[in-house]
C-alpha cells in the first residue's frame, strides 16, 4: 500500500482561477445539489469562492481597513495509515483574511472525506497536504502571501480540549423589542458627547442563513471597540437582524465590522463570531482594525 500523493500530484486536480477564467459563484457550488462522497484523495473537490464581489457590497473595493483570519475546526477528519489501519484527527485550519477566495465548507467537507480511504505514511504527511491544497485554493494562482496553518490535533489530546465561552459583558440581558429581521444597520449609534470607552459585547444571538440553501447557521459573537459608546439596545437590535439574512459566515462578520467602523467610527475595532458546525466543520471569522494576536482556536458549549 503507497502513500498518498504528493503536493505535485495534488495540484494537478485543480485548474487555478487565473486571468480571464470566470470566477466560481455559490449557485455554481455543490450547495444544495446532490453530491457522491468521494473517499479516495481529491483536491479538486474543493470550491474557492472570490471575496471580492460581497467586499463590494460593504463598500471595500480595495484592501480591507482590517486584517484577521477564518479560524476553521474539522472534527471529522481520518485516513489511513500505511496498514490500512483507520487514523483521527481534530484540524484546526486558519485561513488568512486577505487571501482572494473563501472556501465553501461543503466542498471542504467533500474534500476531507476524500482522506477517508487513502493511506499517508504520518499525520504530518496529511497536515502538509491539507496545508498546500489549502493555500492554493484561497490564493487561486496568486502570490501566497500567507500560507494557511494547519493544526492536527490526534485523539490522545482530545480531552484537553477546552470549551469556554466568549468573554465581554453580555448584550442578551437587555429586555429590548425586535421588529427587523433584515440587517438594519441604523439601528447602530453612539454617544458622541460621551468620553470614550473600551468595552467588549457579546451576544449569542447571531443568526444567519446560508447565502445557497437558505438553511439557518447559528453563532455568538463578540465586539471589542475603544470610542465613542455604542448604544447598546440599539446593537443588540442590529445582531438580531441579521436573522433573515442569506449571507456566508465570513461575509457576515465582514458586513457587521464595516457597519460599524463607518457609522460608529470607533478608535479600534475587532468583530469574532463563532458558528455552531455544519457537517462536522465549524468557521469563525475574526476581523479587527489593527495587528494582533489570532484568538485560540477554542470551542464554545454549542460548537
């Protein structure tokens, strides 16, 4: 029994997104259609998605006014080992916020599944894997400026895995009326006549939809800020309304840190969602204003 390909032979399932090749688009992706479980290695099952088109949206045409990462946790990750013998594993994937493309997490899933029955000689062999077809996928023949990290956990770790919520004072304790379900972000406003403060929010009542299917996906977030205070009723409304809105994880956390960095204009800005997981994968976007260290990679009590 051989080992499993190679990078040479991993990015010769993919044709690289180069100039003047139509950009991928979600209806195009395997969302919402019927799709065979594939369990031997393929990296061409793996969908980049371009940023650029939902950047627009928010008004980023160019480089964004944050930096940040899509930290990813794929709890259904095994291959085999050169026996034949079934191997697990927790990923802990981080994808940099300025690479070009997202990755849509069924043709994620599809991809892992594809370790399922192919043998790598060691854990690093697939760690090493995952990291090149990765970075490929989100730089689509650009330069990588940043490569994906890529962290496999094995089972004799898996008890120390932590579950800790999100830190910050807690916006669910608000007895507040709700009547937009679309994102409103007038709803957003602050005390200017206020001294300015540092405060970190939270709420477990984020809620979206996919952007394909329609089917609901479910997060908590955080905001950290250093400015004029943000009217806390009034934030917490905003949350609530991203309840009918079809957008992708990534994109939402995008739309709520532009919201805020151009109507209440703080000093410093950073907006982390953590997502429950969808087919074994969970993705949370984490957005601030200035350089700073990533947050663990740890998992909520939902997640």
């Amino acid at each position: 029994m051989s080992a499993a390909p190679g990078r040479s032979q991993a990015s010769s399932h993919r044709s690289p997104q180069g100039e003047g090749t139509p950009a991928n688009t979600p209806a195009q992706s395997p969302l919402g259609k019927p799709a065979p479980y594939a369990d031997q290695y393929d990296a061409a099952l793996l969908f980049p998605i371009p940023r650029s088109a939902k950047r627009l949206e928010i008004g980023v045409p160019g480089a964004p006014p944050f930096f940040g990462a899509d930290l990813w946790t794929a709890f259904e990750l095994s291959w085999l080992n050169l026996r034949g013998k079934p191997q697990l594993a927790i990923a802990h994937i981080t994808v940099p916020c300025e690479s070009t493309h997202i990755i849509e997490s069924k043709s994620f899933k599809l991809y892992l599944n594809s370790f399922n029955n192919t043998p790598f000689a060691t854990a690093d062999a697939v760690r090493d894997t995952l990291r090149a077809d990765l970075s490929a996928a989100v730089w689509q023949g650009g330069p990588v400026q940043s490569a994906v990290g890529v962290k496999l956990l094995g089972p004799e770790l898996f008890d120390r895995e932590p579950v800790h919520e999100l830190d910050g004072l807690n916006l669910d304790r608000l007895d507040i009326e709700c009547s937009r379900y679309t994102p409103a972000p007038e709803l957003l406003r602050t005390a200017m006549g206020e001294p300015p403060v540092s405060e970190v929010l939270v709420s477990r009542l984020l809620k979206s939809n996919c952007l394909v299917t329609g089917q609901p996906d479910w997060g908590s977030v955080q905001i950290a800020y250093s400015g004029a205070p943000i009217d806390q009723e009034g934030l917490l409304q905003y949350l609530v309304s991203f309840r009918n809105h079809n957008e992708f994880h990534e994109q939402c956390v995008e739309r709520i840190f532009m919201d805020l960095w151009t109507r209440c204009r703080p000093v410093k800005l950073t907006v982390y969602a953590r997502y429950t997981r969808r087919g074994g994968l969970d993705i949370n976007p984490f957005r601030t204003s200035h350089p700073q260290t990533l947050p663990p990679n740890v998992r909520m009590a939902r997640q």
